[in-house]
C-alpha cells in the first residue's frame, strides 16, 4: 500500500469525518484483510468527540493531523489481539485538541460550553485543559470539563481513572468531581480512580495538598504527599492510607502493580488495559489473591503465563475471549 493510501492516514480522517468515497473503499478493504486491522479500526472509531468540537472540526482540522503525524508509530499499527493495545496506548489524538479549542476560544468566553472526552479500553490519551493542566486518562475513562474556565471554580467531572498535573491559580481552586467524592486543590499532582463498577474510589497525591470531601459533606479529609483517600461505595466511609504512590501512577508508562489482589480484580483491570474480555470460569478461583509486578512493557500473553506460573490457574484464548480456569490437574 502507498504511502498516500497509509491506512492510518484514512484512519484519521475517518474520526474527524473527512473522508473521501475512494478512501473509504480502501479503509474498508483493508480492514477485511486481518482481524487485527478491524479490532484497531474500531478502536480509534470509539473515540468519541464533543459536538463543540465537532462543530470546530475544520478550524481545527490542521492541527489534529498535526498531532496524529507526531504520535502515531506507523510501523507498530498491526499487532496481534493481545498486543494491539500497545499500539492504542502511544496514540493521544485528543492531546492539543482541547488546547486549541480553548485558545480560539478564549479564557474570557461568557458562554462557556461543556465538553466530554470519552477514551475507549485499551488505550491512553493526554489532554490540556483550558487554564493549561495536564490529565493523562486511562482506559475507558470519560471526562467532562468547560470549553473555558470562567466561574470562580475550575471544575472537572471523571469517570474513570486519571492522572492530573494542575496549573496552580491560588484565586481559582480546582476541583474534580468523581463519582460520589469531591477533590479540591490548587495546583498539585494527584491520580483519581473512579471507575463506576468498582465499589471504592481512590485519590492518590504525589505532590501538593489537595481536600477530599464526600458527596454527602459529612466526611472531609487532606492529603499529603504519599497519602490516599480511600473511599467505600457500600459504607460511605472515607479513609487515608499510606501508599508508595509509584503503585497508583505508574501506569502512564505501561507499568502495573497487583498488591494482593483478588484474580476477579486483576482481570478487570486486564481488560480495560488491554481491550479484551476474560471470562473467569469458575467461582472457585475469582478470589484467590495474587500478587505481581509487570514493569517491562509486557503484553497480554507474557502477564497471562506470570498469572499461571503457581498452577492453580491455566488460561486459554477462543475465539478473541480469554478464560481462566481451574488447574483441577495441580490438585491431584
């Protein structure tokens, strides 16, 4: 294929809906090729962009392809299933989107518009918002925000997890809405795991002073540096802990901590991290607790085989679904 035709290139124009007939014939025949060309092709189609944005599309045009040519490692785009999100991971599409619709727009806007950025399973995005913060997002993680910041507060809504390097403005607090908790700060570095299926919500600080309060208002906490706020859905309880914080944010680098982790909890994270499902096949094995560090960029496969290595567990892959059985054999 020319590199006129790249089916990246296509790929691109296909999310911001400028695509021509010819180009769409050649995406569509080279996503038949092999099943990892459709499973990336739908990757990128769940991108979701805001109707502000959308609106935008043309003015903005020229500065997305600018920044899909940065990001995209063309000679990485075709993997196999378990390794097609290392690919998904380096492309941050949404990175210098929201800058340049702030900057057209400008801080001084009065009619400030609200705009959501959902990023699917499987890969990871950094935005800039509108007063110059950083937030990486992890996968299948959703984030509401203004297209300008002109109340009093700077106030962000997550679904998800995300990590957030906020640029300090002593006259306009930040602050993160997350599920059934709030975070106040002013400028510091902290990560949100808030993801609606899980029945807790952590906030983890890395540097800074940042407020953690309830929805309900009765429990208030501050965290320090090395601290996190644990939150239990079920109870309400709100809690500080002391973490190595390098376990809570590391996985902006493809690096994943499992402290004594349930199997059921593992595979929940796989899947997000990777974009796959996993079926757990019996309700004996959902709970047995693991423990393990996954530093080097590993794919699926390689932490599958870690995941099994004490034989209680064996894994096998049909038809795109992976299950984890009972290793009945290592009984006997």
């Amino acid at each position: 294929m020319s590199e006129e035709n790249n089916p990246i290139d296509i790929l691109r124009n296909e999310l911001i809906h400028d695509i021509s007939d010819h180009e769409k014939a050649t995406l569509e025949e080279w996503s038949r090729l092999t099943h990892d060309n459709r499973s990336f092709r739908q990757l990128i189609s769940e991108m979701r962009l805001s109707s502000d944005i959308e609106k935008k599309k043309e003015e903005m045009k020229s500065g997305i392809l600018q920044e899909v040519n940065k990001r995209i490692n063309r000679s990485r785009y075709i993997r196999r299933i378990l390794k097609i999100s290392t690919v998904a991971a380096s492309i941050a599409i949404l990175l210098g989107i929201t800058g340049y619709f702030s900057y057209r727009e400008g801080f001084n806007q009065i009619n400030s518009q609200q705009i959501e950025m959902s990023n699917p399973f499987g890969m990871l995005s950094t935005i800039t918002l509108p007063d110059g913060s950083k937030v990486v997002l992890n996968a299948g993680t959703t984030i509401t925000y203004p297209s300008a910041f002109v109340a009093k507060n700077r106030e962000v809504e997550i679904k998800g997890e995300a990590f957030f390097e906020v640029t300090h403005d002593a006259g306009h607090p930040f602050i993160v809405k997350a599920d059934r908790i709030s975070i106040e700060v002013l400028g510091t570095q902290f990560n949100v795991k808030a993801y609606e299926e899980d029945d807790w919500i952590e906030v983890s600080l890395s540097e800074g002073k940042v407020e953690v309060q309830s929805e309900d208002k009765k429990n208030r906490i501050f965290l320090t540096p090395g601290e996190q706020a644990y939150y239990d859905k079920h109870n309400h309880s709100l809690t500080t802990r002391n973490v190595d914080i390098t376990h809570y944010t590391s996985w902006r680098n493809g690096a994943y901590y499992f402290r004594a982790l349930p199997l059921k909890e593992i595979t929940k994270q796989l899947e997000r991290i990777f974009n796959v499902h996993i079926h757990i096949t019996s309700p004996n094995i959902e709970n047995i607790v693991l423990t393990g560090d996954f530093l080097r960029g590993e794919n699926l496969e390689q932490i599958l085989r870690m995941i099994t290595a004490d034989n209680r567990l064996k894994y096998r892959i049909e038809e795109y679904i992976i299950y984890i059985d009972e290793n009945k054999s290592a009984k006997k």
